[in-house]
C-alpha cells in the first residue's frame, strides 16, 4: 500500500500544470507523461488489446488466404491488384501492432526509449498505410473510368507500376521511421493529417467519377442498353465509398480530438485522454479492406448467397 501511494504521489508531482501548454506541445514530454498517467496507459492498453484480439486474428487470416491463392496461381500477375494492396496493408498493419505493444510495454517498464520507438513506429505506420487505401481507389477509378487505358497497363507493365508504387510507400515509412528517431522535431500529427487530406481528396475525385460513369453510362456500354448497372462498376463504387466514409470518420474525429485537447479549456489530464481517444477513430480504416477482401473471397457469413 505504502508503494502504491509513492508512486502515485510521484506521477502526479511529474505531470505539468493544467494549463501548461508548453509540455502538451512538446511531443516527448506529452508522450511521458501521458502515458505515465492511469487514464492514459488505460486508453491505448484497451486499444492494443483490441487490436491483438481482433485485428492481428484478421490480418493472420487474410495473409494465410493470400499465400494458399499464391501456392495455388504461383504468379503475382494473375492475382487480383485490389488483393495485393490489401496484403500490404495487413503487412504494414502489423508493423503498427508491434509498435502499439513496444509502446504498452515501455510505459509499464517505465522504459521510455522503447515507448517512444514504440509509439512513433505506430503513429507513421498508421498514416502512411493509408496509402494503400488510396491505390486501391486509384486502380478502381482508372479500371471504370479509363477501361482502355487500364487493359493497355495490364498487358504492359500494370504489375511493374504497381510494384514501384507499393515499394515507394514501404520506402517512405522505413525512412519518416527513421527520420523521427533521430530527429526531434514532431513531424507525426502534420504528417498524420496532410496525408490524411491528400487520402479524402482522391478518393472523393475517383468516387465522383466512378459515380458519374454509374449514373451516365458511355454509349457503348451493354449496361446502359438494358438499362442495368454493371455490378464490376457498382462494386467499384461500393469499395470507393466504404474507404472514403471509413477516412471521413477517421478524420472529423481527430480533427475534434486534437482541437480539444490543444486547446486552453481543458486540464493536462483531460486533454491527455481526449488525445489518446482519437486513436479510437483510426479503427474503421484497420477494418474496411481486409472485410472487403473477405467479402470478394466470399469468406463471410452474409455473402454466401452472392
């Protein structure tokens, strides 16, 4: 009991004031202290936790269907692109549960190189896979949009441009990665939310299009003269729209969250555990192309009729 109320004692004396806006802009300052605090271990354990009983299982899931589709077609070629954007993204998903459990695990240590290697490894991890969201609308909307162009692709070098843009994301967060271990400076939330702006804008452009095209069917198309949708055109903007909705969320609740917790009103603690709920958004972007890649599988229970 005695040791329960010292070290109490000394988290409280360590926190800032409440009002102390200097320690909530410095990053690794915030990221101490924060999680030195109950509610804040409390609020990303809970997260990691959800993510090791829920989200690992899937990602495990989806890459052992992926290497039986492989053993089975032996050639990347002949794979569907949407699936390969989504074993990347499980891939990166990964990297970021390992960093949330490094994170968990140096705040319970009290090891704060390993937390903040932790954490950080997470936050880039979870910004940049968003990028496989985007290429994944991006070959839905020049697969619908721009059909000739995208035959044209496939028979010359479609694998080759889609293997250098998947490479370049994975370059891109093995250097941010890099680069904010060794630097100071905290990059992460500007990254986190230009990104996050860059991702809305296309995928907005690529659902209006893919829309239009439903809507407005070209002369030639056998859809438009049996006034039928084309389901290749409708699951396109199926997929599309479940992206864009899965980021809108993600985006208007961080948004909510950082201005809260940046802002004057509330105490250190308080904007401590608005801060951290945020992490609860990214939740529904985890989800939305492994459930998708299950679904085109025929791997759910609602979808066995299709």
């Amino acid at each position: 009991m005695d040791t329960y109320v010292n070290t109490s004692s000394s988290l409280n004396a360590s926190l800032p004031p409440p009002n102390h806006s200097s320690n909530i802009s410095s990053p690794h300052s915030f990221l101490k202290s924060c999680f030195n605090s109950p509610s804040g271990s409390s609020i990303f354990t809970a997260f990691t936790v959800t993510n090791i009983l829920l989200l690992l299982p899937l990602s495990i899931f989806i890459l052992y269907l992926g290497l039986q589709q492989w053993r089975k077609q032996r050639s990347s070629e002949s794979m569907n692109p949407i699936d390969v954007f989504t074993y990347h993204m499980v891939g990166m998903e990964l990297i970021g549960i390992s960093g949330s459990i490094a994170c968990c695990c140096g705040a319970f240590m009290d090891h704060g190189m390993l937390m903040w290697v932790g954490c950080n490894s997470f936050a880039i991890n979870s910004c940049l896979k968003m990028s496989f969201h985007v290429l994944t609308c991006v070959e839905r909307y020049v697969a619908i949009v721009h059909p000739i162009t995208y035959m044209t692709m496939s028979k010359s070098g479609g694998v080759l441009y889609r293997n250098i843009s998947i490479g370049c994301v994975w370059i891109i967060c093995a250097g941010l990665i890099a680069l904010r271990l060794l630097l100071d400076e905290d990059f992460t939330m500007i990254l986190f939310f230009c990104n996050l702006v860059f991702s809305l804008i296309v995928i907005s452009f690529c659902s209006l299009s893919v829309l239009r095209v439903l809507m407005h069917p070209r002369p030639g198309d056998e859809s438009g003269k049996q006034g039928k949708v084309d389901k290749s055109k409708q699951r396109a903007f199926i997929t599309i729209t479940a992206i864009m909705a899965v980021l809108l969320v993600r985006f208007g609740g961080n948004l909510v969250c950082m201005a809260l917790a940046n802002s004057s009103v509330l105490s250190f603690s308080a904007a401590c555990v608005v801060r951290l709920t945020g992490i609860w958004f990214c939740l529904p972007s985890s989800y939305v192309l492994p459930l998708l890649f299950l679904h085109r599988a025929e791997k759910l229970c609602f979808n066995n009729k299709t």
